[in-house]
C-alpha cells in the first residue's frame, strides 16, 4: 500500500494544476451524473437523458405520465440533494484549508473558533422556537456567527500571541455554546423537538429542496471565491506572523477578513445541512497530499474533492440501508480512522 501510494503521489504532483483540477471536475461530474440514477427508485442513465433532453428540447420519448414520475424525482428530490451535497462539502474543504494555512497548524478544522458548536445551538434553538425550516436556517447561521464573534473578543481581552488568544478565544465559545446547546435539548418536548434536534445534529441532506438550494448557493460560492482570491495572503500568512508583516501583509486586517469568509461558508453549511464534521479536517490534508502546500492550487483542489467526498458519502447514506443513515455518523466513521493513519504524514505533506 504504502510503495503504491510513493507511486502514485510524485505522479499526480507532475500533473500541471490546470490538468489535475480538470480531472477533478471531470470525477465530480461523473459522480453527480451516476447519483442521478441511484436511489430507492432506480432510473437508467437513457431515462435521465431522456427527460432532460424534454426540458431542454423539448423532445419526446417517455410518455406523459412518466415523464412527470421521472422529472419530480430527478429535479425534486435528487438534484437539490447533489448540488447540496456538492456544495458543502466544497464549503468545509475550502474553508478547514484556509483555517489551517491561516493558524499554520494542520490540525485545525472549521470548528476551531466555535462556529460548529454556535450553528448548532441556533439549529436546536430554532426548532425548539421557529415554525419554519427557514426560521432553524436563520438562527443557525446567526448562532455560528455570534460564536465566532464571541471567540474574537474574548482574543481583544487578552495580551500575547495573537494566534493562541485566537484558538483559546475560539474553545471558550465552543464550550460555552456546547453548554447552551444542552440546555436546549433539556428543556426541549421528549416526544417531539429532541428526536427534531438529534437528528438535525447528526447531519443530513433529507431537508434540502431546490428553494434552499437557490438561497445558499450565491454566498456560499462567492465566499468560497472570495476565498480562492485570497489564497495568496494565504500562502503569507503560512509563514508566520513576523514574516509576512516584514513582507508589507496588515496580517491582522486579513486574518479577520478570512475568518470572516470561512465563518459565513461554513455557518451557511450547518444551516442547510446539519452537523457535517470531519470534512473540514480530513479533506485538506488529502488536498495537500496530492498537490502541495501552495493555497493557489490546494483551495480548488479541496473544494472539488470535498464536493466529490460529500456526493458519494450521500449515496452511501441514501443505498446502504433501508433508512437514510445521517451523513454525519458516516463521515465520522471514515475521517477518524482515515486521519489517524494520515496524522503522522501531515508535517511532511505541510511542508
């Protein structure tokens, strides 16, 4: 295993990044394309073409009846699962990059500022109070965000290293918002709001419908731009502090510009989605395995394979059983043991 992996590593580092990213759009495509067919009700890939080809062209080919099946199913139920799918798992990749480059610490993930922990408090909070799927959305992206903003604050208080204040800032307000999550599921209705907020919890793609989709989509993609934009201050701020302000870097007007984006990203993927974790630890250190340390290239390449990771992940929580397992319990039972065999290859892959 490891001679195959010697092998196959330098050869994908040869690839240039643009033929790498291209092949990594290219398996993501393939992997949407054949998640369109899979599914409790199985449709053939000249079905799919079919109906597709009838709301683009207009053509026929399937029977009235049918095509109405095959069209709430593919566009209904299963797209907006995909490009959720996709979408999140790009989300927490590009953000945990940027996290660990910015923290120049490769053990650290979307959740190290508390933004997890805080999303989650404003999901439960959400059901126990709002009527709407979009009142739990709102209160989740509010929760990450007040979490994060707390983790910056208690870092002002305090003299030091700007980065340590920022990762003890980041565990107060986790725990604290761990706390409050508690109280929530105390006090919610047994019967009805705690198995509601379990379940939101442990993650899941069941609620996602192409409304919601259309609302996250726009910010989620421009902050993950945003942040590909930036992935040379990145690059900077991987050296450390004194060596990018001697290089003319406001370290700290960047630093929070980036917290900033990768809190919104990832706030944004608890509100549609639940409680992913691990992709945002795990998916980098893949990312950096293939292509580098170089953010410019490591960022897309992330995104894609986060989005690749999540689609199949989804499969796998929709097939694998008769019910739907929650996306969260299996990303965990991948990441840990995946992670654990990487984690004495990550200073080498960082560097």
């Amino acid at each position: 295993m490891k001679r195959t992996a010697a092998r196959i590593l330098p050869t994908l580092r040869g690839n240039s990044p643009a033929s790498l990213l291209a092949g990594l759009g290219i398996v993501l495509a393939a992997c949407m394309a054949i998640s369109m067919t899979m599914g409790n009700y199985p449709i053939s890939y000249e079905e799919v073409g079919r109906v597709i080809s009838h709301h683009i062209f207009s053509t026929d080919g399937v029977d009235a009846a049918r095509q109405q099946l095959l069209s709430g199913v593919l566009f209904e139920i299963r797209a907006p699962r995909l490009i959720a799918a996709a979408l999140i798992g790009a989300a927490l990749s590009v953000s945990g990059a940027a996290y660990q480059a910015m923290f120049v610490n490769p053990l650290v993930s979307p959740g190290i500022l508390g933004v997890l922990p805080g999303a989650s408090f404003g999901a439960a909070l959400g059901l126990l109070v709002a009527d709407s799927t979009l009142g739990v959305q709102v209160m989740s992206f509010t929760g990450g965000v007040l979490a994060v903003g707390l983790a910056l604050l208690l870092a002002r208080f305090y003299d030091g290293d700007k980065v340590m204040m920022l990762i003890l800032g980041g565990i107060i307000s986790g725990s604290l918002f761990t706390s409050l999550l508690s109280i929530v599921k105390y006090t919610a209705d047994p019967t009805d709001q705690l198995p509601a907020i379990v379940y939101w919890l442990m993650g899941g793609l069941s609620l996602a419908d192409m409304n919601t989709v259309a609302a996250t989509a726009p910010p989620v993609l421009i902050g993950i731009a945003c942040i590909l934009l930036m992935s040379r201050h990145l690059n900077i701020l991987s050296l450390g502090d004194e060596e990018a302000k001697s290089l003319g870097v406001n370290v700290r007007l960047i630093r929070l510009c980036l917290i900033f984006l990768a809190t919104v990203v990832s706030a944004l993927t608890v509100a549609v989605g639940g409680l992913i974790g691990w992709v945002g630890l795990v998916i980098p250190h893949i990312g950096r395995m293939l292509v580098g340390p170089n953010n410019a290239i490591l960022l897309p390449a992330s995104a894609l394979i986060g989005a690749i990771y999540l689609v199949v992940v989804d499969d796998v929580a929709r097939m694998l059983l008769d019910v739907e397992i929650p996306l969260g319990i299996i990303t965990s039972l991948v990441g840990i043991p995946f992670f654990s065999l990487v984690l004495k290859n990550t200073r080498k892959g960082w560097n």
